[in-house]
C-alpha cells in the first residue's frame, strides 16, 4: 500500500465467464495504478456474475497475490446492470471507476479520469470516438439503439457514451439510492446531474472471448433505456388512437351525408375486401403492440412493487467482515 495515501480510488470489474480475458488485467491494470499519484492508493473489485467458467478462479489467485484485489461473487446471475449495484454497494473509495474486465476500453485513460476528478469533474465518462466491434452487427445493434434511446428517451446522453467512468464519492452515494430493479445505469448517472467531463476514446477489439452482446441485445438494451426514462411510447399509443378515432369519426361524417343526401356512390370492387382485411390486420397489430408497451410499464410496476433484492453475494474475498451490505440477504463466504 502506498504510504500517506490520502484518497482511495475504487476500480469495479465486472465479469462474466471472461477466463479468456481476465489474465491480463491484474499485471496491466496493476502497473497503471501503481503508477498513480503517491497521495492515491486504490482497490480493485472483481464482480462475478456467477460465471460458469475459470473466472473466479483466476480473480482467487489475484486476491491472493495483492490485498488491494477483491472478490465479489454473486449467487446466480443477476445482469450487469444489478452487479454495478453491488459494486457500488461495497466500494470504499472516494471515487469510484467502472472498468469492463474485456479491456475494449483501455484502464490506461484511468490517470487521465484522476487528474479531471482532481480538477473538480464529479462524473468523468469515456465517450467513443471510433467502435472496433468484432461482428458488424454488434455495431449495427449498437446505433440503431443509440439511435432510440435519443429519439424515445428523455435521457439525452450523448449518443456513444459509454461505461466506461469515475464517479465522485458524492455520485456513488446518489445512485445507492435509486434501488428501482429495471435499471439504465448510463441514464442513472446522467439523471443524478452533477459536474461531468467526457473524454473521447478508440474502443479496442476483444482480445479473447466472444461478446453475447448482438443485435437483439441492443435493441433489448434500447427498449429498456427507453422504458426506464420515458412515457414517449404510452404518450405516441394516445396520439395515434386519437388519430385513429378522428379518421373514424370523419368517415361516419362522410357516410351518413352520403345516405341523406343521396350523393353519388360507387360501389367497393369485391376486391376491396382484401383491403379491409389488410386495414383490420394493420390495426389489430397497432393494438397488439400498444397493449405490449402498456404491459411492460405495468411489468415494471409489479417488479418494484415486489421489493426483492437487487442480488445476493455468495462469495467474498479480502473484505472486512465489518463491510458486509444489509441487503446480502443471505449467507456469504467471507475470507481475509
């Protein structure tokens, strides 16, 4: 540990069956952190989501090696979006800085965030200068989703923002708070307000593994952006009945001045059927797809109303038995 350390810096790492990937993090995220001002001293929390690989092995042995590396396991996955809640959750420093452990975004720029948080910047984010991505509809996904969340959601981050961020101690403690279970945590941050800076970056490829991440999963990343941010999609479902129920109103205008009046009318073609079918289908799926959208807020109703847990650790490593969460509902192993 460094001597006369004044602040702590707190990495987050989340994981996810990532034993391609997570070797090279402890000897390079180690000698940049090392390499920080003498007044910072740091600790690095590894979040396994529970993987079904090597990960939390290879986060043991780091633990192992250096005191400053953590382990936090959960007890099943739970989604990324709820392991930062953990993370943040047990993280000690004043500042906290959230680093996917595939390396896409480089730790390199962690001096860089530092130096802006010491400067004044309570919210320092990486925004994407230029995506590398490993498959072409990964990128596709991503800006179709960007591309929503803009248009849907009232949450307006700029469009490439990404995870990749140090967090004020002042931050991390506004966003303890907001314990909904349908999270967006780039919303979130934006939501608490704050002093924020972003730094432009080149998004490295993966250097092992595979992302899961496609595009189904950034249009579900999008909808979910959109839900958690917006009444958009339930204010469109109101304009487009009210659309819908002029049209209708006009045509029965239109109808009975054509019976009163006897005013000229051409019969429908007996193909005009296929028409109406076509019309009552088209509508029909409106009001499917409107019914859906309400449904998913109600959906979200129903899980906040449940209060659950927003996760449940099931192995620690290297934290004081005094730093345990009230919300670890059930049994942890806890190893010094």
């Amino acid at each position: 540990m460094k001597e006369s350390a004044e602040k702590l810096l707190s990495i987050l790492v989340p994981a996810f069956n990532e034993e391609e990937n997570l070797p090279q993090v402890f000897p390079r995220l180690s000698q940049i952190l090392d390499n920080l001002p003498g007044h910072i001293d740091y600790e690095v929390i590894i979040l396994d989501n529970a993987s079904t690989d090597r990960t939390s092995a290879i986060a043991r042995e780091f633990c192992a090696k250096d005191r400053r590396w953590k382990l936090l396991r959960y007890s099943r996955n739970f989604g990324f979006e709820s392991s930062i809640v953990a993370g943040l959750d047990h993280a000690r420093g004043d500042a906290v800085v959230l680093l996917v452990s595939d390396l896409q975004d480089p730790p390199e720029l962690i001096p860089e965030f530092v130096r802006e948080w010491e400067q004044g910047a309570e919210v320092v984010a990486g925004i994407l200068r230029k995506r590398r991505d490993d498959r072409i509809l990964k990128t596709i996904g991503a800006k179709i989703a960007y591309w929503l969340i803009y248009v849907l959601s009232d949450c307006k981050i700029p469009s490439n923002a990404a995870d990749f961020r140090l967090l004020d101690r002042k931050v991390v403690d506004a966003l303890k708070l907001l314990r909904e279970p349908d999270r967006y945590f780039r919303g979130l941050v934006h939501w608490v307000g704050f002093r924020r800076v972003y730094i432009p970056y080149d998004r490295a490829p993966r250097s092992g593994g595979r992302s899961s991440a496609g595009i189904w999963y950034s249009i579900s990343f999008a909808i979910n952006a959109i839900l958690c941010f917006s009444a958009k999609p339930l204010r469109l479902a109101t304009i487009f009945g009210a659309v819908v129920v002029l049209a209708s109103f006009s045509y029965m205008i239109l109808a009975l001045a054509i019976y009163f009046l006897h005013l000229s009318f051409v019969p429908m073609a007996p193909r005009g059927v296929t028409s109406l079918i076509l019309l009552m289908s088209f509508f029909l799926g409106f009001n499917t797809m409107f019914l859906g959208i309400i449904g998913e807020y109600i959906a979200r109703i129903y899980n906040q109303g449940r209060n659950r847990p927003l996760y449940i650790v099931d192995e620690r490593i290297n934290f004081d038995a005094t730093a345990r969460d009230s919300r670890d509902l059930c049994p942890t192993h806890a190893r010094r």
